[in-house]
C-alpha cells in the first residue's frame, strides 16, 4: 500500500518537475517552490459536490472562502498573512479560476476547541456571508484532550450550522509530524473528523495524510528542528495548492487541469 | 450476539467442556495475551507495514478487549483459588499488592515520558508546528501536572490501559467475593452497572479535562466477564459456544464488522453502508465499551474457543513459545512494550524513518519482548527449584 503511495508521488514529482519554473511566479519570491504533488486519492472527492462554490463561480463569476481555523492555519512570521495556506489558497484559486474574483479571508481562533468553535460558527458565518467555510479542527482538542465523543459532536454542530446558513463546508483534520505523533493522540481525532465529513457528505482536506505522504517520499523532512520559517513556508505553499484543487475538484468546475499537468 | 443465540444453540449441541480442569494452566490465554500484548505495541508504534496485521483494522474490537478479558480470567483463576485456600483477607492482600505493583510501573513509565518530551521541547522549536507544541505546556507547571499524574488523572498518550487496569485490580477483592458466591449475580451487576454508565454517562474524570479513555465504569464488564468465564461460566456455556449456530452467528457478525470497517478506509464504499445502519452503528464508542466492540469480541472469542481445542498441538510448538512466554509475564512484557513503543517511536523520528527503519524496529522491539519473557521464565524456574520464598510472591505474575 505504503509502496503503491510511494510509486504514485514518485510518478507525480516526476510529471510536475518541469511545472515549477512556470508556478514560482505566484508565490512571494523567498518561497522555495516544491513540487509536492498529492497522490489523487488523497483528493478524491467521490459523489460530494460543492453546489454553493459551482453556483457562484459560474453565476457570480465570485467566490468567497472563509478558512476558520486555529494557529496551525497562521504562521509566526513577519509576512505570514500572505504565506500562510489561506493567502496562498487564494493565488492558486484565482490561478485556476481566471475570470472569477476569489477573496479567501481567514477567522483564526487559536487555543478554541471544535465546540467552542462550533457554537461561535452561526454567527462567524453570518458576519462573512462566504460561498465556503473550510474548517480546519482538531489540534485544540487533541491537545486538551477533549472527549472524542464530545469532539465528535461539536464538529458534527458545526458542519449542521454552516448547512444551515446555506454555505458549502470542508473540514481540514490535524497536521502530521513524525516527531509530536508520540506525544499527541491523533488517531481519535483524525478518526471522528473523517466520520462527521463521510455522514454529513462533506469534503474531507485530509491534511495529515498529505503531509505524512511527503515525509515518507521525502518531498519534505517534517522532523527537522530548525527555527527558520523556510520548511513552514514551503508546506502552507503546498497545502495551499493542494487545497484549491481539492475545493475545484469537489465544485465539480470543469476549469483548465493546473498547470503542473502539461 | 452469542447470547442472544443462547436459546437456539440449546437444541444442537456436542457434549465437550471448555473450562481448565483446576491446576492445569489454559495456554490458549497465555498464547492470545501474548499476541494481544504483540499488536498493543505495534499499535502503539507510528503505523507501519505491520500495523496492517493488527486487529483493529478487520472489526470494531482490537488487543485491548483480549487483554482485559483475559486479565480479569487469570485473576479469577489465580486469587479464587486463593481466596478458597487461604480465605478473603489474604487473598485481597495479593490483589491489592499486585495493584500497586501496576501502579508503580505506570508511575515508572510516566517518568520516562517526561523525560523524552523534556528532551524534545527544549530541542525541536520548528515554526510550522508552533501550536502543536503547546502539548508541552504542562512542562510549565509541573507541580500540578505530577501531582495529577499520580493521581491517575493525568495520562500521556498510550499510558490508558494500566490506570484502567489498576482501578479493575482495587475493586477486584469484593467482585471475587460475590463471583464465588453468586456468579450470576455478580455478572448481573456488572451488566447493570455497565447499563447504567450508558444511560447516565458515568466516567472517571482526567486533567486538564475531558474524562478517562478508557472508562472503568463501562469495562469492568469485560473483566467480570472474564472472571465469571474463568469460575464455571465457560464450562456451563460449552453447549452454545459449540453449536454451529454460534459460529454461523459470530461469523456473519465478523464479516459484518469487516465490511463496515473496510468503509472507513476505503471511504469511495461507504454507500454500501446504508444511511440507516450508520446512525444507528456511529459512533462505536472505544472508551465506554461499545455494546457493538463487545459483541465483536465475543464472536472472535467463540470462533477461537470453537476451532483452537485445549489440547491443540501447536500450544506445545517450538514456534508459538515466544508468544506463550509473553502471554505468562504480561505485566511485565505488557510495562516494557510501552517503553519499548516510545524508544521505538522516538528512534524512528531521530533516524529519520524510512518503511524499512519501521519494519526493523517493531521486530526488534518483539524480539526483545521475547527475549525478557523468556529471562523471567528462566529467572522464576531458578527461583522455584531453589525453594526461594521468591516464588510464592512471584505466583502473582500470571494475573
């Protein structure tokens, strides 16, 4: 299985390696740019459609995303705000969406569990009005060691109230790093995060899963304990990218493949 | 699911027993504690190839029900022959004793946790996990946190079967008392007991929050279970645990629980699960025993009981000794897994790990698994040919 994945990065590195000169150009110039394809299973998004996102891009020819998210959706560093993965969601989602206007505005709440995030959601939603909310959950919990059954309710409320408000939603789980994976009990987490998506047929960005991928082919060494901000800026980069495929491939928006594809 | 087929299976049934004559030991309980004890610490380890192996990944159940169950069996066994030979006060005694023995070694264990997340937290500062390593943020206060700890409310990752384990062990004394008594009784109990922390949601409360993983309220059932199997349940189940009825029954059930968790890795099946089935399954709750995680076990344990005889031949194979010998030391194996599964984890991160380097040391770590259990085979066969009083204290060890 674990070879299967390996051979299919491989292949895609492979393919994309000629793309990057033409990708550098939207990323600020100090970002090394990565070819870290996503093996397509990874985004496969299966019968899920965002109606919401499909109807406003061709009708609106508009799109707006809210990232709710904790402080692994923000990075620390001077220019974070247009590094982190929700500036660069919106370069590649205006990339592949040429003739769109697409705003991606981001609600952090660092240090807040998926319950006290999903009690604030209705009234976050309301004041943003977004075509989509990508929810990014679970590191909160899993570091206070909420009840997963308590955990698993809040984002099953949550993904109810953004329903309700008449908004597309996509859950995002935890990062994965080799070196906190001791220390941190993920499985439960990833486990319930995965379940609420699969019930409530929302798209699931399986950010763990990603990452572990590109640790293991070695795309990216994510146990490397350096204090630079070059390895954190490279991964938002291509959880960015990775993203903006997944929310084109679950619009269902028959748009020109990227540009990694030539 | 085997209960509700107990009126069925009455009506076929093979005339055989099930129950261990008293003294002999039941090596089918050492040999599948020693393999439950094998796929807990290849659970505990970052996933890998073998990790494909463990049970988790084919049903609801996984090592831990095997465990308890057979814990609260040997238990049984052991200090009910005990509490007949040397009356309740002394047989107690040892359970308390043996209580606090786990509770030493999850304090023990807890200390080599501190030090390798000391040992990260003052190296590993990486921006792109800055809020992750707010985990460390008890290192801040460590007078809270090491008084929780001993006070089983604060629990690292991987460190929950021990304090459930202990909580089982203290309570035991009286459980025995009544199981001798009346067996049926004590098992009603524990049903209702079990029925009650469903419906008003007892638990056992953990810092800085949220409540015990493993909820003792709700898996005192398995160990009762297990303990009533040991004083005579078994035998009197012999007819139904050998009625093909049974094994149909645990079998659609094992196939069952398989495709459903096939859903959860392969999500593009998930509509083979009907909407239906999933509200009424979802979610199978880890934590209080899920009525759908026991039942899971109980098919597995009838299949077992049904096709692996007492006397098979391979509990005496050459082959199967290293699994046996853990299943007879599993405090022990059980204690040196953990520190094994975090020098694992922790050798896996600093070396970089390839599929390989995963590989490598999960067999190494069974190995020397093995190697121990074996050293206290050894140890104790001296101890007890010597005559040393170190046997009588060490006859706890199969509990």
């Amino acid at each position: 299985m674990k070879g299967i994945l390996a051979a299919v990065v491989a292949a895609g590195l492979l393919a994309g390696a000629p793309a990057c000169a033409q990708d550098a150009s939207s990323a600020p110039a100090q970002v090394e740019q990565k070819s870290c394809e996503v093996p397509p299973d990874l985004l496969a998004t299966g019968d899920v459609t965002l109606e919401k996102v499909a109807a406003a891009v061709k009708d609106n020819k508009k799109l707006d995303v809210l990232v709710v998210g904790s402080g692994s959706s923000s990075l620390a560093s001077a220019d974070g705000a247009t590094v982190a993965y929700p500036a660069r969601l919106e370069a590649y989602l205006r990339e592949r969406l040429p003739n769109v206007t697409v705003t991606v505005t981001t609600n952090l709440q660092p240090k807040r569990t998926a319950e006290e995030v999903a009690e604030a959601l209705p009234a976050i939603v309301s004041e943003h009005k977004p075509d989509l909310v990508i929810w990014q959950t679970g590191t909160v919990d899993a570091i206070r060691a909420i009840h997963p059954d308590d955990f698993r309710n809040a984002v099953d409320e949550g993904i109810t109230a953004a329903k309700a408000a008449d908004v597309d939603a996509v859950l995002m789980n935890l990062q994965y790093s080799p070196r906190i994976e001791t220390m941190l009990p993920t499985t439960p987490y990833l486990d319930n995060i995965r379940a609420v998506a699969q019930q409530q047929d929302v798209p699931l960005f399986d950010r763990y899963s990603i990452m572990q991928t590109w640790n293991e082919s070695g795309v990216f060494d994510l146990s490397n304990s350096s204090r630079s901000f070059a390895l954190a800026k490279s991964v938002h980069d291509c959880l960015g990218r990775a993203l903006a495929n997944l929310v084109v491939a679950a619009a269902k928006l028959d748009v020109t493949e990227p540009k990694v594809q030539h | 699911m085997t209960v509700t087929a107990a009126d069925d299976a009455m009506a076929l049934q093979k005339p055989l027993t099930v129950a261990p004559p008293v003294g002999e030991r039941e090596l089918r309980l050492d040999l599948f504690r020693g393999l439950a004890l094998w796929l807990i610490f290849i659970d505990h380890l970052p996933a890998n190839v073998l990790t494909l192996f463990t049970l988790r990944n084919y049903g609801f159940s996984d090592a831990t029900e095997i465990f308890i169950f057979i814990s609260g069996y040997t238990a049984a066994f052991v200090y009910g022959r005990a509490m007949q030979d040397r009356g309740f006060v002394v047989a107690s005694a040892r359970v308390i004793k043996r209580a606090w023995q786990i509770y030493v070694a999850h304090i023990f264990l807890f200390t080599i946790y501190l030090a390798e997340i000391s040992w990260i937290a003052t190296r590993f500062q990486n921006p792109l996990y800055a809020e992750e390593m707010n985990i460390l943020d008890f290192l801040k206060s460590p007078d809270v946190t090491i008084v929780q700890a001993l006070l089983l409310r604060f629990r690292p990752t991987n460190m929950d079967v021990l304090p459930l384990y202990i909580v089982l062990m203290v309570f035991f004394p009286p459980v025995l008392w009544l199981l001798r008594k009346k067996a049926d009784l004590a098992l009603a109990l524990s049903v209702l007991l079990y029925a009650v922390t469903w419906e008003f949601e007892l638990a056992l409360p953990s810092y800085p929050s949220g409540s015990w993983f493993f909820n003792p309220y709700a898996w005192q059932l398995l160990f009762v279970f297990g303990a009533w199997c040991a004083l005579g349940g078994a035998k009197r189940m012999s007819r139904i645990l050998h009625s093909r009825i049974t094994v149909g029954l645990a079998i659609a059930y094992l196939l069952f629980a398989f495709s459903v968790t096939l859903t959860w890795h392969f999500p593009r099946y998930d509509f083979l699960v009907p909407a239906a089935v999933q509200r009424w399954i979802y979610p199978i709750s880890k934590t209080d025993l899920d009525v759908l995680r026991f039942a899971h076990f109980l098919a597995l344990a009838a299949l077992t009981v049904y096709f692996i005889p007492k006397d098979w031949p391979w509990l005496k194979s050459a082959w199967l000794r290293p699994m046996l010998l853990c299943g007879q030391h599993s405090l022990e194996i059980f204690c040196f897994s953990v520190f094994l599964a975090f020098a694992g984890s922790f050798a896996i991160t600093e070396l970089g790990g390839s599929a390989w380097i995963h590989f490598v040391i999960s067999v190494a770590g069974i190995g020397l698994m093995c190697a121990a259990a074996w050293l206290l085979a050894w140890y104790k066969g001296v101890a007890e040919k010597s005559g040393s009083r170190a046997a009588s204290g060490a006859s706890g060890g199969v509990s």
